[in-house]
C-alpha cells in the first residue's frame, strides 16, 4: 500500500484524473495496481475491441494518454514521479509502473492538470480560423519532449483516401458493425461514446464511422481545422505507449490554448491504409500513431464522456 509518506487521498485523486484520458471508443481499457511508493498501470484486455482495434494499438495508446494523465496530476499535486516502461517481460500487460515520492515535479504544471477535466474530443465542425503558427510551434515542442513528431497533414485528399478505404475494410470485417454498435451511441452507462458527444450525420474525416448522434454538424463555413499526425521514430509497443502520452501532453496544451481537439485512429487501425498514411502522407519519415484534428471550437461546451468508478479499475483501493 502506499505509505504515511505519501498521502493516499492525493494519489487517488491522482488516479480519478488520470483516467479521464481518451480512450478509444471511450473503451477505458486499463488497470492500476497500488504497491508500495508505487503506482502500477496494466492494460486490461477484457475491454479489448478485436474488431476495431486487431492489433491493439489503440489500447496501448490509450493506455499512455492514461499514463501521461497521471504524471501531469501527481505532479501538481506535490508528487515527484518516476516512470518505469515495459519493465517486465513476463507480464506482457504491464505497461509502467511509476514511483512515487513527496516533492514538487520540476514539470509541475497546475494549468495544464485543470485543463484534463475540461478537454473533450470534439468532433463538431471548427471554426475557419485557422491555427497559429505560434501555437503549432508549441504543440509541436510539446509532442517532441514526449518522443514523439507532430506534423501537420499537407495532403488532406491522401488522407481523406486512406480514411474511405479504412471505413470500407473495417465495413468487411466480421463484428465491427456490432462492435461499434455496442459502444457509440450510448444513452447510458460508464463507459462507451455518448450520443450527446456524437454527430447526427458523417463528419469530415471520421465519415459514418459511429452510431447517429445528437450533435448537428455546423455548416455553411469552411472548417479551418489543422489536421496533425503524432508518429515515432519505431513503431513496437514502447513506440505506442509514448505515442499516448505525447496524445496526452499535446491534447491538454491545446486546452489550456483554448483550442479543440479530436483524435482520429481509423486510418491507423487498417495495415494496408496505415502503410498508405506512411508513405503517401508522411513520406515514409517516421511511424504514424493517431490523427489529431485541432482547430477552434464550437463555444458551447460538450457535456464530459462518464467514467467507470475509481474501485472498479483500482487493485488493491488506496482506503483498503
């Protein structure tokens, strides 16, 4: 159990930020485990979606959004944090284990922990103002000192290409319709994409890909939306895990900017049209890990996805 040195409450309050994280489908797909001066994160394969996601990347990029999440939270709360990744080979689900100690983080950021209880992913159309560069610049340094490389889309037609032919082979593939019945659309329950979160009609980039929402898309104005790819230099599961974090860390900054974001992993869940977004768009530079669509959103706000209960994700609970 954590010990008299480091406050329990703080960590789970820690941890009920951190699992405000994107996830895919807001699937929510991780564990933590509470040892002493240390907080463990799994990958919860019960909640695993074949279909969607066969190879399990969005999973593990899920899992370091959660990751990056918690090490923005601890640290401002007043909790040094070490991280330790894909430390044990014998347990393939173990993907960090971080250790705790009292003391403030020299990348304590209280802006950027506020801002996790308010980023959404938005997929309302965006404003025709476009992104600055300035910002771009700082998002973009933010990617790096996650390990990662944001680039920004100059052939949006290549990707929009590679997104169709996703939407077709995911169409063909046997339990996707029922997979992504079972999780968008909800009208209920602690997980899943709300239909209040949702569009009444195909977005831009994401198509027909959920269930029919509540949202009316915006029209009638050019959506000025930046279209951005996070990759890495490999692309093995350690690749993935900082790819979710630096989704975290690039997310919460254009937060804390005012601006809207929506992480888009179609394109990316298909070999053959991840390969294309590779080679077509990035030029075979580096490995692409998820889409990130960024731009000025709609003023009113988007009512936040649920979450599954802190105790329902927790082994042991921090009060046990």
């Amino acid at each position: 159990m954590i010990t008299e040195t480091v406050d329990r409450r703080t960590v789970r309050s820690a941890l009920e930020l951190a699992c405000r994280a994107p996830s895919v489908h807001n699937s929510q797909p991780w564990r933590w485990r509470i040892g002493d001066r240390s907080v463990h994160l799994l990958a919860d394969l019960r909640r695993w979606l074949p279909a969607t996601d066969p190879d399990g990347r969005d999973l593990v990029l899920s899992c370091g959004a959660a990751l990056h999440h918690l090490r923005v939270a601890l640290a401002a709360s007043g909790l040094r944090a070490t991280v330790h990744r894909l430390t044990d080979p014998d347990e393939p689900d173990h993907l960090a284990a971080v250790e705790l100690a009292p003391g403030v983080a020299p990348e304590a950021d209280v802006a950027l922990a506020a801002a996790i209880t308010r980023r959404r992913s938005d997929r309302r159309g965006f404003s025709s103002w476009e992104v600055p560069e300035a910002m771009l610049a700082e998002l973009t340094a933010v990617a790096a000192h996650q390990g990662a490389v944001l680039t920004p889309v100059t052939d949006g037609a290549a990707l929009r290409r590679a997104v169709a032919a996703a939407a077709a082979a995911q169409d063909r593939t046997p339990g996707y319709a029922t997979e992504t019945t079972v999780w968008t659309g909800r009208r209920t329950g602690a997980d899943g994409i709300p239909a209040a979160n949702l569009l009444r009609g195909p977005g831009a980039v994401t198509g027909g890909r959920f269930a029919t929402g509540t949202i009316d898309r915006s029209t009638g104005v050019r959506d000025g939306a930046l279209l951005a790819v996070l990759g890495t230099a490999s692309d093995d599961t350690l690749s993935q895990l900082r790819a979710g974090e630096a989704l975290s860390a690039v997310t919460l900054h254009a937060t804390t900017l005012g601006l809207a974001s929506c992480p888009l992993t179609q394109v990316l869940e298909v070999d053959a049209t991840r390969r294309s977004l590779r080679d077509d768009v990035l030029g075979g530079a580096m490995s692409p890990q998820v889409v990130l669509r960024l731009g000025w959103g709609p003023q009113e706000a988007l009512p936040p996805t649920p979450r599954r209960r802190l105790q329902d994700v927790v082994e042991p609970f921090p009060d046990r």
